[in-house]
C-alpha cells in the first residue's frame, strides 16, 4: 500500500518527453501505413498553406507602399536572393525558385511546430532526409551536367603536396557521400532536442515547489526555440548554397 502510495503522489511527475513525436493516425486508432493520414500528414499541410500565406497573398495585390505582410515577403526574397548569389554567383540565381522554396518551407514547419499541441515536423528523419537527399541528388546530377567529368576536381586538392592528393580525395569523396546525413540530422537533431527540452521542464511545472523556476525556463527555452526556428532553417539553406557552388564551380 505504501509503494502504491508514493507512486500515485510521485505520478504527476511521470512525463514522457518524446511522446511529442510519435507518428499518429489522424482518424482512428490504427497501425500507420503508407498512406495513413497522420499528424504529420496534416501538419505538412499547414506548412504548404503558412508559405502561400506568406508569399502568395501579400504579394497578390502589390502595392507601392507595401503592407506588413508584403514587407516581409520582400525582405525574405531580398534575404535569400542575395545569400545565393553571393554564395554561388550569377550562375546560382537560377535556383532561386529551388532555394526560397527549402527555406520558406522549414522555417515554416519550424514555427508551427512551436504553437503548443501541434506537430513538429522538422523533428522527424522521415521529412529532413528527403530533403537533404533531394538536395544531394540535384547537386550531384548538376554538377555531372554542367562539368562532366570534371567534377570529380571536386574532390581533387590540387593546391596540396602531391603525396597527400590521394588521401585528401578519398577523406573528400567520404565527406561528400556524408553530406545528406549531416544535413538532415543536424536540423532535426536541434528541433527535436529543443522541444523535448521544452517538455521536461513543463512537466517539473506541476510541482509547486520548482513551478516558478520551470515557467521561467520555459520562457527561455521558448525563446530560444524561436530563434533556433529560424537558425536551423538558414543554415539548411546556406548549406544548400555551398552544395550548390560545388556543382557550378567544383575546381578547388
């Protein structure tokens, strides 16, 4: 009876803080399969929808004296317009439409993900390595495209003593393959650590004692998130960039 006891006093502190990120049907209880509509499902939704929102309608009716929300689309096209071009030059303003759509899509799944009850899709391997391989695959086919065989000077360290060019070109063709795990893991690894963070101090707010302390933590964990929100999203995009520069100019 006392073991029963003290786990019913101590059960407010029972908190299981990746249980945010379980993938769940959307309707009903059952298994999930390849075209179960899921929490995921519906919050790839919203993001697709939070993008049009930003950019499609504020700029629908364009005016000389720009609204907030038409402020904001053009200094996130100014943004990221000027990162890819002084990254890749004139060549990489082409890709634009590629770029501004990778950014403007997770920083917005970055944000939904910070309103309480919803889902964060960025926190999944599932949504991040498809990027990262689409990402990747484009690099790589572009690079063949426009340098043929040439691209392989990428991995090539001409300016290096000619004894260590063999050593480096196998350590940069290793780095290169590693590029999409990096590359996903490093934005869903943050989003997730974040939340999950987020989630243990919420469940120490229901004790009395600490409650005050953890709602502060919150607050800065909150804060911080937001930031993050937007680091994780930029740096996935400049690194877009970089990839992108390889494939356009690969001579070292």
């Amino acid at each position: 009876m006392a073991t029963e006891t003290t786990a019913a006093e101590g059960s407010s502190l029972v908190f299981h803080p990746m249980d945010q990120f379980i993938v769940k049907p959307l309707f009903g209880d059952g298994a999930v399969g390849m075209f179960t509509v899921t929490n995921v499902t519906l919050w790839l939704f919203f993001a697709v929808l939070a993008v049009a929102a930003l950019l499609v309608l504020p700029t629908s009716k364009r005016a000389i004296v720009p609204s907030r929300m038409q402020s904001v689309a053009e200094l996130t096209y100014g943004f990221i317009y000027k990162m890819l071009e002084d990254i890749c030059g004139k060549d990489g303003v082409k890709f634009f439409p590629y770029v501004m759509t990778l950014f403007m899509f997770i920083v917005s799944a970055n944000f939904l993900g910070l309103i309480p009850t919803s889902f964060t899709t960025t926190s999944h391997f599932a949504v991040t390595i498809p990027l990262a391989l689409a990402v990747f695959l484009t690099v790589t086919i572009l690079g063949f495209v426009k340098n043929g065989a040439a691209f392989l000077g990428l991995f090539w360290v001409s300016s290096a003593p000619l004894a260590l060019r063999p050593i480096l070109a196998i350590i940069e063709l290793i780095s290169y393959f590693v590029r999409p795990v990096s590359h996903s893991i490093r934005l869903a690894g943050n989003v997730m650590a974040g939340h999950a963070v987020i989630k243990v101090f919420a469940g120490f707010a229901a004790v009395a004692v600490i409650s005050p302390v953890s709602v502060l933590a919150i607050t800065a964990m909150y804060g911080l998130e937001v930031l993050v929100a937007f680091i994780q999203a930029y740096v996935f995009t400049i690194l877009t960039c970089v990839y992108l520069k390889d494939a356009l100019h690969p001579s070292h």
